[in-house]
C-alpha cells in the first residue's frame, strides 16, 4: 500500500478540451499564432506588387544563394535553406535573418561567454598527462580541444559506475540523497510529478528542512508539458532553491531552441550522476509508453565531481548570479584508493560555434582500431558524422548502431530509416531494440573508451541544446557497457537491405521527404 503514495506538490495535469483552451500552454499558441498571422498578411499585402518585384526577387534569390553557399553552416544546412529560399524567397530570408542575427537570446549568449570566461581557469589539471601523450589513443589531444570551450581537466582519481537501466539509477540516486550532508544540485531536462519524482522530493524536502542546501534546475518546457507553470514558487515553499530555464512566453523568439537537455545531479561534491534518465516513471518503467524504456547513465565518486558541480552552477547562474564559485567546487571528495583510468566530463553549449559533442564523437569514430558500438534514440545526421560513421566502417572497424524498435516520435524515426541504406552499404551494422525504445547515448569502443551523457545523435543535441557526458579511457566500468551493449543486442533485429527495402511506405516518403527540412527540426 505505502509503494503505491506518490508524493505531489501540485494538482494532476487535468486532461480536457475544456482544460486546454483556458490553459498557458493555449495562450501561448494563440498569441504566437496572431503574430504569425500579423507576419503572413503583411507579405499578402506585398502582392499588388508582385510585377515589379519578380526581377528583384530573382535577383535577391540569387544573391541568398552566394551568401549561403559561403556561410559557415552545415553542408546540410545550406542546403535547406537555399531549397526554402528558392521557393519562398522572401519568407525564407526573413526566418534566416531571424535565426541568425540571434534574435531573442544575444542577451543570454553574452552572459554564457561571461560565465564560461569567468571560470575558465577555475579547475586546474591536477595531474600529468604526460603518459598519454604517446599511447595513441589521442585521449590528451581531445582533452586539450575540450579546453579551449570550457574549464574540463581530464581526472585520473574517480571511480564510475554504470547503470543499465533507469531502475537501476534510481535505486542508487535515492540511496545517496539519503546520505547528503551538505548540498544537492539537481539539473534535469524533464521532471514530471509521479512515483519517481515524488521518491526524490520527499527526500529533498526533508533534506531541505535539515538545513542542506538544495537547488532544483529544470528546463522551461516542463511548465507547458508536465509541471505547473507556478512550480518554482511550490519548490521555494518547502525550502528548495529552484529556476526553470527558458521558461515559454508568448514571444516569438529563436531564444526558445536553446533547451537543457543535461541531467545532471551532484550531491555534496562526493558523487555526480549524468545519462539519459530524466525524473519521470517510464524512465524506470513504471508507466509503458513505447514499450520497456532502455537507458543508461553512470555515477562518478572523485575528483571529477567538481567539473559537474561546475557545469550546474554555471546554468544556474545564467539568469541570476549567486556569488561564490569555490565553496561547492572545493567540496570534492577525493578517493583513498586510485581505481585505475582517466575520467574527463564536459558540457557542450550551443551559442559558443564549436560543435562539442559531435567533436568527441567523431575522435572516437575516428580513432577506432576494432569497433565503436553506440546506442541512440534518434539517427538524425549532418553530413559530418554521417561521413565519419561511413568512412570507420569502410576501414573495418565494426560499427554497431542500437536504436529504438518501438519509436516515441515516428517522423524522427522515419528520418532516421533515410539513412539506412547509405549505412548499410558501407558496413554499418543496424539493430532496433525488439521490446520497445531506446534512450540511452551511449558510445564504447575497442575496450577502452566510452561516452555516457545526455547526447543523441541528432540536430537538436548536436547543434541546439545544452548538454553534458562524461568520456572515459581505460575505467574498468568500460567492460560494463560493453557487456550492456552485448545484452541489449541480444534483444533486437538486424536491419538488412532486404528490410530496408520492405519498409512501410509511409516511413519511406516520410524519411525521405523530412531529410530536406532536417536541419530545421
């Protein structure tokens, strides 16, 4: 009877016409659809002249197509938009102009530099890399590139632990929320009301009351989607600091692409967890939505705390500062014993131009001597990465790619099938996970490196989210992951050419139709 409670701050999300057309998320539709109306009339306005506008529109196309074709985007992304341009001239220069004169966030992204400046030099390495320097496993060059966008020491005094599944990261996250003394930063992407995370607020709130410091970051989406637009002040009134990111206005603005997609939580500078598992019940499967829920994420004890209690402290800072940097990073606990391997978390932000996440990707691709096994919920591919994958498995690297068998989105999914053929037809080896959807961002690869994190494959990790994961060399947890890819593989079907070609037609126009806009997505 008592598994059954679930601790609530705030009423269930009524279901409802009724409910819908008088709540924020409507308001917001409305107002967003009345300035895209007030836009539209405007260029029906610009009809009359259309005989006159005729030669400069092909004038004014042509020269998009120049500025395009030497901007710095994505070879994908120019492509999109010059298809865009092409047939919408003016309506599509004036949604590029709007995307790239940052409109709505120039703001926020000259606060980012200022955090990440601020605390460039903040941790220090502590130990040599000189041992790596002629390995050849490229693990000190790719530390010394994730210098250049932040403050990430690679660590070689932390023990990981990894997590096969969501159950398995919730029983050891509530088994150290237990034994917090000090502090509890929580930063997630998705917190919904239910079993899992009514477990945890029970304890932040009784932690909170006991004088630890608590701090809950969430990602403004939740207010549309799974929380009460009022949420912060119901967390404020039981003692728990908390900011939603971003929070929805009814304001068009490119500022709303930028999401936090970490999942982050550091507790007393002792133990930091990250992965794919947000802080709802079918991440641990207590609810079926696509069938059983795969994740994974992992829990450093160590050194290499710190740099996560970082990384939550400059988003949490974004918006309002806090002053004090040093009391929570000094916190880290070192460990007695060494557990052997390097440990090297970072963050990738979308407004500093560099493409952090893919860059580690793409090394591991790269530098792969036997094979790169990868699990992803979504296979959405800019040109780069597909070419990387293409080119490690035509060298012989065998390429394993484990993705969802029941989809959570069946666009993405179907984009994600357009780029079957191409992957298969250079040996890159396909599975869908047979008892539901995969959401784990998982790389491994030759029995020494991984990536555990918050990353997917897909334009919006890659390009316009706020994320995080931790790159691991020679950590005996390695074995682990593999062992979990092997696991899960046993539960799937093989993609073949014979399959790809029996493919629903639906998923076939769709994944092909939905490659031109991709980058928009």
């Amino acid at each position: 009877m008592e598994e059954k409670r679930i601790f609530r701050l705030a009423k269930p999300l009524r279901k409802g016409l009724l409910h819908l057309v008088f709540s924020r998320f409507f308001l917001i539709v409305l107002l967003l659809a009345v300035q895209i109306l007030l836009t539209a009339s405007f260029f029906l306005w610009l009809r009359r002249y259309v005989p006159y506008l005729t030669i400069v529109q092909g004038a004014f196309t042509l020269g998009m197509v120049i500025y395009l074709f030497n901007s710095e985007m994505d070879s994908a992304a120019k492509l999109t938009w010059m298809l865009l341009i092409s047939v919408l001239p003016l309506p599509g220069a004036a949604l590029l102009l709007f995307t790239q004169t940052n409109t709505g966030h120039r703001l926020i992204k000259q606060r980012v530099e200022s955090l990440i400046d601020e605390t460039k030099t903040l941790l220090p390495q502590r130990t040599s890399t000189a041992a790596l320097a002629h390995d050849g496993s490229g693990t000190d060059d790719l530390a010394h590139y994730l210098s250049r966008s932040g403050c990430f020491p690679l660590y070689d005094c932390t023990a990981v632990r990894y997590f096969p599944s969501g159950e398995a990261k919730f029983e050891e996250m509530l088994a150290q929320l237990d034994k917090a003394e000090s502090f509890i930063f929580l930063e997630y992407f998705i917190i919904e009301e239910g079993y899992m995370w009514g477990e945890i607020l029970k304890r932040l709130i009784a932690k909170a009351a006991a004088g630890v410091e608590v701090r809950v970051l969430f990602d403004g989406m939740c207010q549309m989607k799974t929380l009460p637009v009022n949420y912060v002040r119901l967390l404020e009134a039981q003692g728990i600091k908390a900011r939603a990111f971003s929070p929805i206005r009814p304001v068009v603005s490119s500022h709303y692409n930028y999401r936090d997609h970490r999942k982050i939580l550091v507790i007393d500078g002792r133990v930091a967890f990250t992965g794919g598992v947000n802080l709802a019940d079918e991440y641990i499967n207590r609810v079926e939505r696509f069938g059983h829920w795969k994740d994974a994420a992992v829990m450093l004890e160590g050194d290499a705390v710190e740099s996560f209690t970082l990384l939550f402290l400059q988003m949490w800072n974004i918006y309002e500062k806090e002053p004090g940097w040093s009391p929570w990073i000094e916190a880290s606990a070192p460990l007695t014993e060494v557990p052997g391997g390097w440990v090297l978390p970072y963050g990738d932000c979308p407004l500093d131009g560099e493409k952090v996440g893919e860059t580690v990707y793409m090394d591991i691709l790269g530098r792969a001597n036997d094979y790169v096994h990868i699990m992803t919920p979504y296979l959405i591919l800019d040109g780069e990465l597909e070419t990387a994958l293409l080119y490690a498995a035509k060298r012989g690297v065998d390429v394993k790619l484990i993705l969802p068998g029941i989809p959570d989105k069946k666009l993405p999914w179907a984009l994600a099938k357009a780029h079957y053929k191409a992957l298969l037809a250079a040996g890159v080896k396909i599975y869908e996970y047979t008892p539901g959807f995969v959401h784990a961002k998982v790389f491994v690869s030759d029995d020494s490196k991984a990536v555990v994190g918050t990353i997917n494959l897909d334009y919006r990790s890659l390009y316009h989210h706020f994320e995080c994961a931790a790159y691991l060399y020679k950590t005996p947890c390695i074995a682990d992951i593999e062992r979990d890819f092997q696991d899960t593989l046993a539960q799937c079907r093989a993609v073949t050419p014979e399959s790809v070609r029996s493919e629903r037609l639906f998923y076939r126009l769709a994944g092909t139709l939905m490659r031109f806009i991709a980058p928009l997505l």
